[in-house]
C-alpha cells in the first residue's frame, strides 16, 4: 500500500501547540489537516473518501487524472486542503518499513482534497521522486510551506515542485512476523 501510515513527531506538535493526539495515523483514522491560508488553524478529517455508489474507501487520489476524475475532480477545484504530518512509512517490495522525511526536518505539507460533508480527506499522489522510488513507485504530494498556501487557493499548474521535493528514507526497519524465525 502507498503511505501506508502518517506520523507526527514532538515537534510538530510543539509548533502547532497540539495536545493529546495520537502520533501515528492509519487509514480511516482522522488526520490534522487545515484550510487556512497561514497554515495555523488545524482541524481534521477521516482518511478515506467513500464511494457513495459502492462504499469503497479511496486513500488518494492520482494528480495525473484529479481534474477528470468524477469522484474527485469537484473537490480538487473547490475544496483542497493541506494535510499536516512529519513523515510518513512505506513498505518496500521486501515488506521492509521505511521510514520517509523531509531531509531538512520541515513538516510536510501534503495536497489533499476534502468531502466537506462528510469530513473525509484523499492525499493527492504522484509519481515517486527517484531517491525514494525504491520504495514505492508513488509518493504523496508534499509541498513546501509557500507552495502549500498557494495550492489552497488555486489548483496547481505550475509542477516545478515535483523537482523540488527534498524527501528522504531516513531508516530502514524490518518488521517481522510473529511466526518467521530471526
């Protein structure tokens, strides 16, 4: 599965002044996001936007296709939202949990589209950057602070930050099973 879980380090807590909330964020769970121009105001919202039609949970969505894709396409143009995270876990082809950063410790800042009536949240994906595509051939949309408070305003047509992205596997853990001998 592409990003698989968010996470949120002392931090990023510390500088959004967050209390009580768990670190580590799965599918379904509710994820920080914001909507304000200045990045400060923090709310949140599911992970997982729901098919109304088949009751299917979609994770992301893929920024090649957003503005055609009838399920997303209405939100991407009028309810984009920035979701908050300090990295994110992946699993590589050999099930190992890599852990991914920004290489300067900044938050990341990650395009999202929002169903604000039933408060549910897509990351917008793109093709993987080549220092990580180890990992996984997709990566979140993760935009620096500026790009970010442009994107909540206006869909992005300028891709330069795809060029621009400084994301970094910054550990290599195995997860074992209880049943493989070490």
């Amino acid at each position: 599965m592409m990003c698989g879980q968010l996470f949120i380090k002392e931090d990023l807590m510390l500088a959004y002044d967050i209390e009580q909330i768990q670190t580590l964020f799965r599918p379904s769970d509710s994820l920080l996001i914001t909507s304000d121009p200045q990045l400060k105001t923090l709310t949140s919202a599911q992970w997982g936007w729901i098919q109304a039609t088949s009751q299917h949970l979609f994770l992301f969505a893929r920024l090649e296709n957003i503005t055609h894709s009838r399920l997303f396409s209405n939100a991407y143009f009028n309810h984009r939202c920035i979701i908050l995270a300090s990295g994110y876990y992946e699993w590589d082809a050999s099930r190992i949990k890599q852990k991914i950063v920004n290489k300067t410790q900044e938050p990341l800042y990650i395009a999202g589209v929002l169903d604000e009536t039933h408060k549910h949240v897509a990351i917008i994906t793109h093709e993987a950057q080549k220092n990580i595509a180890w990992v996984h051939h997709r990566q979140p949309m993760v935009l620096n602070a500026q790009e970010a408070k442009e994107y909540l305003f206006k869909p992005i047509k300028n891709l330069d930050f795809l060029r621009n992205q400084d994301l970094v596997v910054e550990t290599m853990m195995r997860q074992v099973s209880l049943f493989e001998s070490v």
